[in-house]
C-alpha cells in the first residue's frame, strides 16, 4: 500500500483547521451577552477575530501533541534511547515569525477598532463656558487692560471674547475706567535743609504750605458700585481627556445628552445637568448620543455595562469619560468592575434605554417629583445598615420568612 505524502496530509489539516476555527469564530457571539449599543459590534468583531486566531492555534498545538504522543510511543519491548535531535534553526524562525505577526496584526486592528470607538477622540477641546462677571468698583477703580490677557491651560487669546459693558449714567472709555493718581499735598512741597552753625548740624525741615495751596473742598468717599468692565469672560472648563469619546463620524460635536456620574463607596449616582435631575439609575434614549463625564470620590471604581461592551474607570480627582449610543431598549445591569471595597459586590445599578417618547416622558416626572420632594434618598451605604436591613431585598427575592 503506498503511503500518503505527507505535504498532502499537512495541506488537508490545514485547510480543515482553518475551516473548523472559522466557524468557531463566527459562532462564538453565542459566548457574549446581547449587543445593546453602536460600540458592540465593534468589539464582538474582533472578539471574533480573536477567537478564530486562537481555536487555530489550539488546533496546531494540541493536534502536534497528540500525533507525536502517538508516533512516538514507546514499542513493548524497545529499551532504546530515543534518536539525539538538537535544534532545528529554520522551524525555530517560523515558530517564532508567525507569533510575531499575529501579534503586530492584533495590535494594528485593535488601534483600528480603539479609534472607531472613540477611545483616541478625547480631550482634542475644550468646552467654553460662557460667563459675565460684574466687578464691584469705584469709580478711582484700577484700569483693567484689555491687552493684559491670561493664556493659560491651552487656552489663546483668541478663544475669548470681549463682552460689552456699560456703567448707568456714565459713559466708559474703551478700555476700562481710568484711573487718576492721588498724590497727597504733603509731596507738593519740596523739602529744605537748613544747617545750624552753632551745632554744626544739618536738619530737613518742611516749610509751611501757603494758604493757596491747600484745597479745603471736602473729599467725598467713593460709592461703591457694580461695575461692568470689559474683561475676558470666558472660562475654559477642560473635558476629561482620558476614556471613551466621540467616534470619528461626530468629532466635534456635542453630545445629545450629558450625565455627570459620581462613584461613592458603594453607589452610582447619576445627575442629569441640564434637567436637574438626579438619580441612582441611568436613563438614556434609544439612538441619543450620550456622554458620561465619571468621577469618583474615595477610590477607583469602574463603570461596566457588558451589554454595550463598554468599561471605563471613574477615578479620585482625574475625570474620565465614556460616550456612547445605546441602540436597542431594555434594562441592562451597571457593574463596578474594580475592588472598591468590602461592599463592593453590592456595587450596582442598571441603565434603562428609552425610547425618545418615553425618556421625556421620564424626564418630566422626575422633575415633578424632584421639586416635590428634595430630600429623597437615590443612594446609600450599605455598610451604614444592619445586617437584616441589608439582607432584607435578597430575603424578600428569595420568599423566606
């Protein structure tokens, strides 16, 4: 019986390797949580990318084992030392080689889907906070400059804007209220040394101001009054510049909707800015471009949503963001994926997706009863409560009495 070649049995494991590990690959999804937001396909392609990578190199590895434990088995009878074989310099370059390219392509893709996600998109502006500032004054009130700008924390010259100012029943110069040196009458008069011959010592003496000289009109106080004057009113309030930002499709634009998270130990606190409204959930819009500016207040926590694929640190005194766009509606679970704390297990919430009519809806309500009552309780500490207080849900959920 004549043997196979064996480039044909390599060519044959081969192409039924590659065949195997993509359908592992495209059917690995069903090892992921549903996809929820416009960042999870993204991440689930390369998870697939990945998965096929590494079934194929499962394959290689675990197949060579399992053919040498076989071809290689020791013989009854065969007492014989196994044949000396050292090194081989041209299989030691191609196992080394393709390791390497895998891992350089890896890493070219996953830039690749960083940047789409939006993670290279933040801290490229600044938001500019528009502000008045009335100065109270007088009207001996030092000359602000115009020109005498502060550039500081990036921000030019020209990010500002001059603001117009009037002052009721007078009329300012351009550039500011001027202002007049006092000089007091004292410094009018010159003083003269006069030398004594009998002590032969020399004195200073202050001759008596002439009666001309002396204006004897009362000085009336300057009133104090607010007084606009033309300064640079713009205030740079710098985005974080570290997490998940706008996409490459809507860089530089706004998001649609801005939430202010706090981490405590052991809560999520959410703060609508722009409705007033706080909460311990997260409500969002169904296709709404949504920024989440994280910060923390005792130690890093992390912001985990498994639904959008989506993870980002809130750290002490670093603001950090994650935007998104939540793309199918329901209730998926917040989890904080960074010890925090002997608590923090318990350390979860949930974002509820709207659709746009509901999440006004929502929004309206909550501004009623925020109004109504504002010492209501969105979070609290549960190392505060007693053990059957803190117990008490999971009793409840479980029906024991």
């Amino acid at each position: 019986m004549q043997q196979i070649p064996v480039s044909l049995l390599t060519l044959v494991a081969g192409v039924l390797i590659a065949l195997i590990s993509m359908w592992v690959g495209q059917h690995s999804s069903v090892l992921l949580p549903e996809q929820a937001s416009a960042q999870a396909p993204l991440v689930d392609n390369f998870f697939q990318v990945m998965v096929t990578i590494g079934t194929a190199l499962f394959l290689i590895v675990q197949g060579a084992i399992a053919i040498f434990m076989f071809h290689y088995r020791q013989r009854p009878g065969d007492e014989r030392d196994g044949s000396p074989i050292e090194g081989n310099f041209p299989l030691e370059i191609f196992w080394t080689a393709i390791p390497s390219i895998i891992v350089i392509g890896l890493g070219i893709y996953s830039v690749d889907i960083y940047t789409q996600m939006g993670g290279l998109g933040v801290g490229s502006h600044h938001t500019m906070v528009s502000h008045n500032q009335t100065t109270p004054g007088t009207a001996l009130a030092a000359t602000l400059d115009k020109t005498s700008d502060v550039v500081d924390n990036g921000v030019l010259e020209n990010d500002f804007v001059d603001e117009t100012v009037e002052v009721p029943g007078e009329i300012l110069p351009e550039n500011g209220v001027e202002t007049p040196t006092l000089v007091p009458v004292e410094e009018l008069v010159e003083p003269v040394e006069i030398f004594n011959e009998a002590s032969n010592e020399a004195s200073v003496e202050t001759p008596e101001t002439p009666d001309e000289f002396i204006d004897e009109t009362p000085i009336e106080a300057p009133i104090q009054v607010p007084v606009k004057v033309p300064v640079k009113s713009k205030i740079a309030a710098s985005q974080p510049n570290i997490g998940i930002g706008a996409n490459p499709q809507v860089e530089g634009k706004e998001p649609e909707l801005l939430v202010n998270v706090t981490a405590m130990q052991f809560a999520w606190i959410f703060n609508y800015p722009d409705s007033e409204i706080t909460s311990g959930e997260l409500h969002v819009p169904i296709g709404a471009d949504v920024q989440l500016n994280l910060t923390a207040t005792d130690v890093i926590h992390s912001l985990w949503v498994p639904q959008f694929r989506l993870k980002q640190d809130a750290i002490p005194g670093q603001p950090t963001q994650l935007r998104f766009v939540a793309t199918k509606p329901g209730t998926y679970p917040i989890v904080c994926a960074e010890l925090c704390g002997g608590y923090h297990g318990s350390m979860r919430s949930q974002v509820i997706v709207h659709t746009p009519e509901d999440f006004d809806n929502w929004l309206e309500s909550n501004r009623i009863a925020q109004a109504e009552n504002q010492g209501q309780v969105v979070a609290f500490q549960p190392r505060e409560l007693s053990k059957s207080e803190f117990l008490a849900p999971y009793v409840a959920a479980m029906g024991v009495d």
